[in-house]
C-alpha cells in the first residue's frame, strides 16, 4: 500500500516553480499550490522556515525544501530505496 504524503507547493511562477508541479504530477503525487505573489506574509513564514525565499518551497509532511530539488523530494517521498536491482 503507498503511503499518501501532504505535499505544499508555494510558487512564484517562476520556471523551477512550474518543474517542481510537473516533478509531482508525473509521480502521482496530489499537492496543493500556494502563489506567494509577493505576499510578505507568506514570505516572511518562507524566509523562517528556510532561512531565504528562494523558490519553489515544497513542504513534504511538513519538511520544507527551497528551490527545484527532486533528489530530496525522492528522498522524503521514501522513493530512494524502491528502486529494483539491476540484473547482475
């Protein structure tokens, strides 16, 4: 049974913003999508969270990664060690 996570996604529309959803649409991931649009009280939660606003921020059950970073989405998502052996 796949374990379901809670994926956020706070964009700016930037180009990373719209891999990182493409990243988890492709997975089969849900996620919901907040637009920052410079709203400094979503920034200022981000800048707290992560020490900067770089973006995207995506929270995996509420561990924040900054910027477009599928190996440590991989690594939360718990995908890291369902890869099969390659034939010997």
């Amino acid at each position: 049974m796949k374990r379901r996570h809670t994926v956020v996604i706070y964009t700016s529309g930037s180009q990373f913003c719209g891999l990182a959803k493409d990243y988890f649409k492709t997975a089969g991931v849900d996620y919901e999508e907040i637009r920052v649009n410079n709203d400094p009280l979503i920034l200022d939660k981000l800048r707290q969270k992560t020490g900067g606003t770089t973006m995207p921020v995506v929270e995996i059950d509420g561990r924040p990664v900054a910027g477009f970073r599928p190996d440590m989405y991989e690594i939360l998502l718990g995908r890291g060690n369902e890869k099969t052996e390659e034939k010997t």
